[in-house]
C-alpha cells in the first residue's frame, strides 16, 4: 500500500526535477515519481543509475536539441504507414510526385541531423562502465537503433548536396521495418526514459540533495527539510521508537515537519537522492501519508471516517507483517475530545506492538502525556520549539525531545484584542 496524495508530488516535487526538453519525457518524468519500487534492491539499482548519470554530468552539461525539430520528428515516425509497399513503388511514386518527394526529403534530413546529434555529441561519448549492468546494455540498445541508420553516411549526402531518391527510400524501408518489428517504439520509450534519468540528474545536482543508505536496524535523518521552501529550516532525527508523538502550538511547523520527514522516505524508496544532509533508514513495504484529510463527498466518508478508515487500512498491512512507515497529522481531530483522547489513547497502545513499523502522529490533546507508556519512554515524544517573548511567539521551526504544553490560542486571541471587542 502506498498512499502519498498529501504530499503533492506531481504540483511540487516533479517541477524541481523537471528539466525534460519535451512533453513525452515529462510524461515519463511523472512516471518514475508515481511508482514505488519494490525491494532494497531495485532501488540500489535506480540509485546507481542515477549516479551514472551524474558521473557524466560534464558531458551533458549543454545537452540541448530543437524542441521544435524533435516534434516534427516524432509526429513523422509515429504516423509512419506501415504496409507492403516496395522499393520499387516508393521509387516511381517520389520521381513523379514532387511534393511527396520534398515533404519526405525534409522529413528525414530533420530525423538523421537530430539522431546523428544525439548520438554524436552525447551517446557514443557516455561513459557506460558507471551504470548497472542492465541500463548500460539499455543504452547499447539505443546506440544500435542509430547506427542501423548509418547516420554519418546521409549527414554527408546532405552536406555535399547528393541526398538523392534512393536515399530517401533507403531509409523509409528502413523505418518501415523498425515500426513494424517494435524497434521503433522501444526506442521512443528508452529514449524518453534516459531524458527523464538525466532530468532527475541535474535536478539532484542543482539542489544538492543526498542519496539514502537502507539499513533494516536504523532511521536517521541529519539536515533534512522540506525541499519546496526557500529558507528551510533544518532537522535531525534519530529514531529509536515506532511510536513518535510530535506536538508545538498551531503553525510551529507540525505539518511541514511531517511532510518533509515522509518525503525523505518516499523519494528515498523510488531510488531518488532527498533533501538531507545525511539519510539511513529501513525499507518500508507500506507509506501512508495522512496530513490533509477532508471530508469526501464521492465516498461520503466525513473527516473522522476518512481517518478511521486509513488507520484501518494501515493496522491491516501491519498485521500482515508488513514494514510500515505511516504519518497522522492531528490524529482524530475530526470528533470531539472526549471521543479524541479515548480511541487515540488506544490507539498509541495498539501501535506500539507492531515494532517492525514506524508511526509518527502529531496531535494537540495534551493529557495524552499522562499515558504510561509515554512516561516510560516506550513511545517517544517531540515537539517543534517555539519561544514565548511576552505576548508574542518567535517559531524556530527546531525539533526537541521532550513535550510542548505551550497554547497559544488564547494568547493571540487576547493580543489581537478579540476579549475586548466582543465584551457586552
């Protein structure tokens, strides 16, 4: 089970990898994002890749092509007629027709120029040694898909102005074959996929991020944050219990905090660097985010149900002996207090036998720290530092150990003088 709509991956996340030159490798780019991968092994092998790519960053460093030329080229393939048609009949029809002759002719130069290009400047230079075994037989793939073209040949027929007919039909019974077998759509599909790899490259470089160590007996995170925000405020972690409460006065950074540490794991499991200075942490067969839970009028489940529901949901993959990593932000807060102390009282007691997986809930009921098991530290308690000046709160946006009992809805309802304007 994975459940991350809260964290907005698609609105801001892809954006600070997305360097793609082109609407189908976004399409891709999206698609890496959306996947979690499956074992400790499939993302080691995604992080490698991404580290070939990073090798070879001085390479790409003005990778670049027409957008322009690039669509004309696709369209041209991707409505290519694939028929019986020969050489023969292909031959008279462009002697007699000139504008099938000049229509094919400058679709061809643009597809060789790019290929040649592309592979040119950049593939045959890549250096392939630093990539898993499977990506560089990948790209090899790729490389042979340009040199069936014989691309250096035609770029010189265009040079010396000798790109004749039998050229031309050359290389549309070539494309014909490569439509017809699939060769042509495996190369779109790698092709776009490398552009999203290397997407991911610039976009890990650009902002520095960190790749993850995976280690079953430890969850570390040093300098971690949100990766969206302009002057982040950085963290450390180090978790001891699977049971974390997190607590600090309404906008002390409880929400982001929490989506920053689930980010961390998210991209971490989808073979990505993160936003930290240092990460280690177990792998996780199940992530489930709940930090903006609403009301669903499609599923006719109100807030409390739509919580009750995904603890539900998440308590069975750990009975299941599943590894759970799972955030609730505010747990309960869609009932009333009595009803909200009782059932997250029971549930911090349930959590805490799933020792294999790891809970995280921030919450704002304050006789929760009454429980036993909080006094003898079997769940551990956090909380987002703010400093009370007077009347007035300074947010370090800092997390401590221990337990924030500060309210500060009554201070700012009293500093803004809401008392005094609503006296009789």
């Amino acid at each position: 089970m994975t459940n991350i709509s809260d964290l907005n991956i698609e609105e801001e996340i892809v954006p600070l990898f997305d360097f793609t030159f082109n609407i189908h490798a976004a399409v891709a780019l999206k698609e890496l994002f959306l996947k979690k991968l499956d074992s400790v092994e499939e993302i080691l092998a995604r992080q490698q890749l991404l580290k070939g790519f990073l090798a070879n960053r001085d390479l790409f460093q003005d990778y670049s092509f027409s957008r322009f030329n690039l669509s004309e080229v696709h369209d041209f393939l991707e409505t290519f007629f694939v028929g019986s048609v020969s050489g023969r009949s292909m031959r008279w029809k462009l002697m007699f027709s000139d504008k099938e002759r000049q229509q094919k002719r400058g679709k061809l130069i643009l597809m060789v120029r790019l290929f040649h290009k592309i592979n040119s400047d950049y593939l045959c230079k890549l250096d392939t040694s630093v990539f898993p075994v499977a990506y560089a037989d990948e790209l090899e793939q790729i490389k042979k898909f340009f040199s069936d073209f014989n691309l250096e040949r035609y770029e010189t027929a265009f040079r010396k102005n000798k790109f004749k007919i039998k050229h031309i039909v050359e290389l549309m019974l070539l494309i014909t074959e490569k439509t017809g077998n699939g060769q042509m759509a495996a190369f779109w599909d790698r092709w776009f996929r490398f552009e999203a790899y290397l997407s991911i490259g610039r976009g890990i470089i650009m902002h520095g991020y960190e790749f993850p160590v995976f280690d079953q007996a430890h969850f570390v995170l040093e300098g971690f944050y949100h990766p969206v925000l302009k002057k982040p405020v950085k963290n450390n972690l180090d978790v001891k219990n699977n049971v974390v409460l997190l607590t600090g006065p309404n906008m002390s950074g409880k929400s982001t905090l929490l989506k920053a540490l689930s980010l961390c794991v998210y991209l971490g499991h989808i073979g990505l660097a993160v936003a930290a200075a240092k990460a280690t942490m177990p792998f996780f067969s199940t992530i489930a985010v709940a930090i903006n839970l609403t009301d669903s009028i499609v599923s006719g489940y109100s807030h409390f149900m739509s919580e009750i529901m995904t603890l539900k949901n998440v308590l069975a993959e750990a009975g299941a002996n599943a590894k759970c990593f799972a955030v609730f932000d505010e747990l309960f807060r869609g009932t009333n207090i009595e009803d909200a102390l009782e059932i997250s009282t029971a549930t911090i007691k349930g959590l805490a036998h799933f020792p294999n997986s790891f809970f995280f809930i921030s919450t704002h009921l304050h006789q929760l720290k009454e429980m036993e098991e909080i006094k003898s530290h079997k769940v551990a308690t956090c909380y987002i530092e703010c400093v009370l000046t007077g009347n007035s709160p300074a947010f370090t946006y800092k997390i401590k150990e221990g337990w924030s009992d500060l309210k500060l809805g009554r201070i700012l309802f009293e500093r803004e003088g809401l008392d005094k304007m609503l006296e009789a």
